[in-house]
C-alpha cells in the first residue's frame, strides 16, 4: 500500500507528519519541523518555498506570496514574476516541499496524503484544498477539519466519553468548535470563527 501522510497546510506555517507504529511523528528538515507557507520567485527566477521566500519578502514583496490560504475557494490570482497564478496553484508549491521533505525521510515515495483545514472552510476551498494537494502530486485521501484533527490526537488514548471545546488560534483566523467523543467516534457538534482575527492581523496592527 501506498505511504500516506498528514499534513497541516496553515496559513502561516505547514508541517508534515507520519505514523510510525501507531505513533504520529511530525518530519522536519535540517532541524525545522514548521514551514513557513511562503512562495515566491527570486530576482534569477528561482522560485522559492518556505524559510528562503520568507527571507526575501523583505527585500521583494512584489514577488513573494503568503497567507495564500486565506484565499482558497476563491477566484482571487496573485501575481509572481509577471504571471498569474491560482491560490490552489501556490499552495501545490507548498505541499511538493512537504511531499520531498516526507521522501526524503521516509526514504520512498509518498503519494497520498491527509490534509487538514478549517471546520469553516466552505465546500469551494474544501475542494481547492484537494485540487492543490493532487496538483503537488498527491492522492487526497481525506480533507478532515482541523478541530476533528486535535480532538482526534487528545483523545487518541482516552475512553471517557466527553464534549471538548477546541480553540483554534492560527496565523488566519481564530475559532471554536464543540467536539463530542463517544466511544470513539468523533462528531464536531458546532463551529464558529473569525476568518479575519489570527495572528496576520495582530501582526498588522501592531
């Protein structure tokens, strides 16, 4: 069978991670296990994913990308080195580094992948989320909603049937969701959020 991973692509940061004997281990490369979720293309026409195009927004904005997540669904492009490009098109850049840092890991190939995204992601961005991750070459093998994800790890080894609220503060957005675990099953009860209150627009306000 195929290796499978998940992934967190986030608005801010992305990270990849694979289960080793029932035990989930998040993959990093040269010691950095979180990626910034920056795209851009270099004055020689590189284009660069992650710490690299972070670094070069400084000196070129114009010709670097992030928080592209905040743009998925959507018909909004965005422009690098005069060509436009869709938010599902810069995300693929995003997740390929994922997939080679995983390969490279792993030592085989990986070719489907879990990918988590907001509990409020509408069916547009859902279906953009998987359209980047096979772009990146991945079969999408579930889109699951980032509050299932965390309520999915705290209860991992737990048999207490309860209801947990999980807070979800990221570089995007911040929102809660009312998740009830029952004998194993996952259900989120309620979900509601702010698409304009993470941690972009306290950086802008500051």
């Amino acid at each position: 069978m195929p290796r499978i991973v998940g992934i967190d692509l986030g608005t801010t940061y992305s990270l990849v991670a694979s289960v080793e004997k029932g035990v989930p281990r998040i993959i990093s490369e040269q010691g950095e296990r979180l990626v910034p979720s920056v795209v851009g293309v270099s004055p020689t026409g590189e284009f660069l994913v992650g710490t690299p195009a972070r670094k070069q927004f400084v000196l070129e904005p114009e010709n670097t990308v992030r928080s592209i997540k905040r743009k998925m669904g959507t018909p909004e492009t965005v422009t690098l080195a005069g060509r436009d490009y869709t938010p599902q098109e810069i995300s693929a850049y995003i997740l390929k580094k994922l997939k080679g840092m995983a390969e490279q890991d792993l030592g085989q190939p990986v070719e489907r992948a879990v990918i988590t995204v907001p509990a409020y992601f509408s069916d547009a961005a859902r279906q953009a989320t998987k359209d980047a991750g096979e772009i990146a070459g991945f079969e999408v093998a579930r889109i699951i909603n980032e509050p299932t994800a965390a309520a999915l790890a705290y209860g991992l080894n737990r048999e207490v049937d309860q209801k947990v609220a999980v807070y979800d503060l990221g570089g995007g957005t911040f929102d809660v969701s009312i998740v009830e675990l029952s004998q194993g099953v996952i259900e989120v009860r309620a979900s509601h959020g702010n698409t304009r209150l993470g941690g972009d627009d306290f950086d802008e306000l500051i």
